[in-house]
C-alpha cells in the first residue's frame, strides 16, 4: 500500500494545473466548487476557464489555490455523487481483515500509470470496462476505501427543434416538429468500497449514477465481486441482501427539522399520486403553504415513495444531500422494498454523515 500511496501523490505533483482542473469539469459540480473555494476565501471567477486563469497566477493566491484543487479533486475521488449500497460486515473476521488491509499493494492495471487522473479520451476505448482496483485508502479509525476504475457509457441525448436545423437537414427531413441525436460517451468511473470495522458495515459506492449508467444494482454487483476477489473475507456478506432503506423515506419526512426536504412524490388514501419540489433552495417543502394545507386535509396520510433533503452539517462543515427513490408499487407491499439510495456531498465525512442520517431511521 505504501508503493500505492507513493504514485498517487507522484502521479498529482508530476500533473498540470490544467489537467486536474480538467479531470475536475468532467465530476465535480461547479456551484459546489465555487462555494468550496468562497469558504476558503480563494477566487472562483465565473467559470472553469477564469478558475483556471486564477490557479497559474505564480504570486498572490496562486499557489494556495492550486493547492486547494489538488486537494479537492483527491477527495472528490470518493466523494461526490453516489449510489451507495449497505451491507454487514461478517463477524469474527476484523482482526485477519486489518491485517489484510493494512499490507494491501495495487496491481498494475490501465489505469495505474495516470490514476488519480482519467485516462486520456483515446485510451478509454481500449480501457476496461471490469472494475480494477487502483487505490486503498486509509480513512482513520481502522476505516478503509478500496477505489475501482472501469470505463462506463451513457447516451448523451440533444434535441432540436426544426427551426434550429440547417436548411440541408431540413430538406432531408422535411415535415418533423424535432430532431433527436444520440451520442455516446465514455467516461472512467471511480467506484469505491468502504469498509468500516468499528461500525461493522460495508458501503459500496457506484460513481455519478445521474449520468444513466443503467442497471444500478448490477454495476453494485459487479464492484462487490471484485473487492471479494481482494478480500474473500467478504464473501459473506456479497451472499446477503443490502440494507432495505425504503422505511428511512417516511422516517425522515415526518420527523419535523430532519435536514429539508426539496423534493418529495407520494400517494394519499384518497386515490391520487403527487410529485412536488421546491423552486428556492432555502425552502422546505414540509412547510411550503400548498403542501401543507394539503397533507393537513388528508390527516397526513401520506405514504411517500421517493425524497429528496439535505441538510447542513456543522461537524465536518458542509451540505450533504440524500436522495430516495422507490417505484410507487411498494406503498401497497407490506414489506415495502428499496435497496439503494443517492448522497452527494464533496468530502468522505460528509458522505457518511447523509448515510448515517438514513440509516437512522431503518
């Protein structure tokens, strides 16, 4: 692990500004990013190339933003939007389990020589699309994150109205409304398994799911299979089921002051299914006046299948986000079922803080 650590920090000092900046616009948010940077009192310009502009500045902040960046994108490695998973850890094997992690090297793979940085766009192609792991990270408190790179695809789909088409296009096809192209696009993916000891829990957290990578739950599989490769010890646990955490959706919703709640779809006993979310950020949607007045009509009857809420976390410092989507026929299941669940935040501890607030209410 020790010859790990050594190319992740040689691979980081030996790269540009610019490629960590460009490794960071294809994962990280910006409006993130620019709050980040706000806290810190560095400047965050109005976009990625002014951010890049700011960093090679030699004098000034310079140099203290350049560091920030380095920083950010490293954790961000773990961070950053997850579909994450939950499963025990199996009894009795903590002690042969540390042992394991603690002397853990990386084999080389594709993705070693650039890692913690992507691959370029034209060795993606050729790069796998099976989990190879490429970091072992010590988080603390006999914590550990086991990190896996594959390449994944989603269809990048554009669409145009007519009147926006060149008139050749236009003539080959006359008498549509729209056009729709598709475009697919490959991207390297930084999975990560965290396995926490005192806690006896194992998180598998599959990267950027927004960007519709398809069977979620498959590509969870698929990562776990790999990290029991590295550790058989767990092969118990990729025999279980995960964490149900449908019950946490009702759970936090209808405890007053849990986080605040952007988003929200549900269905009353009165027959009729909604979808509501908040337009201003700061608002909660528990006390938004429609909402409310709505839930007090029906005696707050609502049997809620999908939410969204943050909250801002004083220790560590930061926003996190949760979001919780089953289909809508598990309201009428009496075990009601839901295997995943969403956070984002822009740091590990962060991360954990949104897991541990849904695992509260299982």
């Amino acid at each position: 692990m020790a010859g790990a650590a050594t190319q992740l920090k040689s691979n980081i000092a030996g790269s540009t500004t610019a490629d960590i900046i460009d490794a960071m616009r294809n994962r990280c948010s910006w409006p993130s990013l620019r709050g980040a940077l706000k806290k810190d009192n560095l400047p965050s310009g109005t976009g990625w190339a002014e951010l890049g502009g700011s960093a090679e500045d030699k004098l000034g902040n310079g140099p203290k933003l350049r560091q920030f960046l380095s920083k950010y994108f490293q954790e961000h490695i773990i961070a950053g939007e997850r579909y994450v998973q939950l499963y025990d850890l199996p009894d009795g094997i903590k002690t042969g389990l540390l042992k394991t992690l603690k002397a853990a090297t990386v084999p080389t793979s594709a993705f070693t020589a650039s890692y913690p940085l992507p691959l370029s766009s034209s060795s993606l192609l050729a790069a796998p699309s099976d989990p190879s792991l490429v970091e072992v990270r010590p988080l603390g408190d006999d914590d550990y994150a086991l990190v896996y790179c594959s390449v994944r695809s989603y269809d990048d789909r554009v669409k145009y109205e007519y009147s926006q088409l060149p008139s050749q296009v236009k003539q080959t096809y006359q008498g549509i409304d729209e056009l729709i192209t598709v475009r697919k696009v490959h991207f390297q993916a930084y999975d990560v398994a965290i396995v926490r000891t005192g806690l006896k829990r194992i998180e598998v957290c599959i990267d950027q799911p927004s960007k519709g990578i398809g069977n979620l739950g498959g590509v969870v599989l698929s990562v776990f299979g790999t990290l029991c490769n590295n550790l058989p010890e767990l092969k118990e646990a990729y025999e279980s089921a995960p964490y149900n955490v449908f019950p946490a959706i009702a759970g936090i919703y209808f405890k007053p002051n849990e986080g605040t709640v952007r988003a929200l779809s549900f269905r009353t006993l009165t027959g009729s299914r909604k979808r509501e979310k908040m337009i201003r950020s700061d608002d909660d949607l528990r006390s938004e006046k429609f909402h409310h007045a709505g839930a007090q009509a029906v005696d707050n009857q609502l049997k809620p299948f999908e939410l969204t809420v943050d909250w801002d976390s004083k220790v560590p410092p930061g926003k996190v986000e949760v979001t919780m989507k089953a289909l809508i026929r598990e309201v009428s299941n009496q075990d009601s079922q839901l295997e995943g669940f969403t956070v984002t935040a822009d740091s590990v501890p962060l991360i954990a803080v949104g897991i541990n607030k849904v695992i509260k209410y299982l």
